[in-house]
C-alpha cells in the first residue's frame, strides 16, 4: 500500500493532465514520477512512468486528438479513471491488470492510425527500460520489469546516446538501496 499511496498525486494529475490534453505537464510528470519512484523498481511504478509518456505521445499527435479518435481517446480515459480508483483504493493487483487493458485501448487507438513503427507503449517501455538502466538500475532488472530482452534495451540506449543525455547519476548509497531491496525480494 506504502507504494500505491506514494504515487496518487502523481497518478491524479496524470489522468488530470490526459483529460486536458496538456502535453507538457504530462512530460514533466513523466520525468517526476521516474525519479520519485526509481527506487522502487516496482511494476506499478514503472507502468506509470511508461504510460505517462505514452500519454504524452498521444496527446502530442494533433492528428490523433481529431474527432475520428474521440471515442478511443474517452476509452482510454475511463480506463485511466479506473487505475486511479485502484491506486487509491491500495488495489495493486487491480491496478496492475488495468494497465493492460490501457494498453489494450492504446493499441485501439493505433489501429486506426497505424503510423508508428513499433507500437507506443512497446516504445514507451523501451525508453524508460534505457532511461532506468542509464541511471544505474541493473540491465536485468529494467529487463524483467518490462518483458524486453537486454538487447532491445542496450540497442535502444546505444542509439539514442541515452547515457550522455542523462544528467541525473544515482549515487553509491542510491545503488545500495536499490541493491538490498532487490536481495530482501
């Protein structure tokens, strides 16, 4: 419950954010979220973050906000109503499974505009996986908690020069926590 309760603000402005359209605070809570919650290398956590993007993508697609997606937009955002009943509720398992109905819905939305070359949360898990292995979390640990292999992930970060984006470096003290929590799992 700790984790769920730590991420209801964040969950709250996301579907507020969504509902709005607001490219931009959906991005700054993306990257907020991603620190907040880096530690816990939880799948809650994680489908938070990568979902925010995705979220960010969508709305950042004016094409994709015209009326012939209206009702998949709204799907999307009933869903997004339900994750943040769960979350608040404590109901990590619900949650869980509400997330792959938003993908679900996500991917509803791609099949009528099927312009992207790999699907937006697939790319959205790819990102975070490299944006979290660049930051110091363990590459199989970024891979375990998105389904990606460890290539896909090191590709990506390779690619796009993840690691000299990143300003952001986890201290020593930062790994060992993450280092523990993993062992006491």
């Amino acid at each position: 419950m700790d984790i769920l309760r730590h991420l209801i603000p964040y969950i709250s402005k996301i579907v507020s954010a969504f509902k709005k359209r607001d490219q931009r605070a959906l991005r700054k809570l993306n990257d907020e979220v991603m620190k907040a919650t880096a530690v816990d290398c939880e799948q809650v956590c994680f489908d938070v973050v990568v979902y925010s993007y995705v979220l960010s993508k969508i709305v950042s697609k004016p094409r994709l906000l015209g009326p012939e997606f209206r009702s998949a937009l709204i799907s999307i955002e009933h869903v997004l109503d339900r994750i943040e009943d769960a979350i608040e509720s404590g109901n990590k398992e619900e949650a869980l499974g509400l997330f792959f109905e938003l993908q679900k819905a996500i991917g509803r939305l791609e099949e009528r505009d099927p312009r992207f070359v790999i699907g937006l949360v697939t790319k959205g898990k790819l990102k975070m996986a490299a944006t979290l292995y660049a930051q110091g979390i363990s590459l199989g640990v970024a891979a375990d908690i998105t389904g990606l292999e460890k290539q896909e992930i090191l590709d990506y970060a390779g690619e796009t020069m993840m690691f000299d984006r990143l300003k952001d470096e986890k201290s020593i003290a930062e790994r060992m926590k993450i280092a523990r929590k993993l062992l006491s799992d």
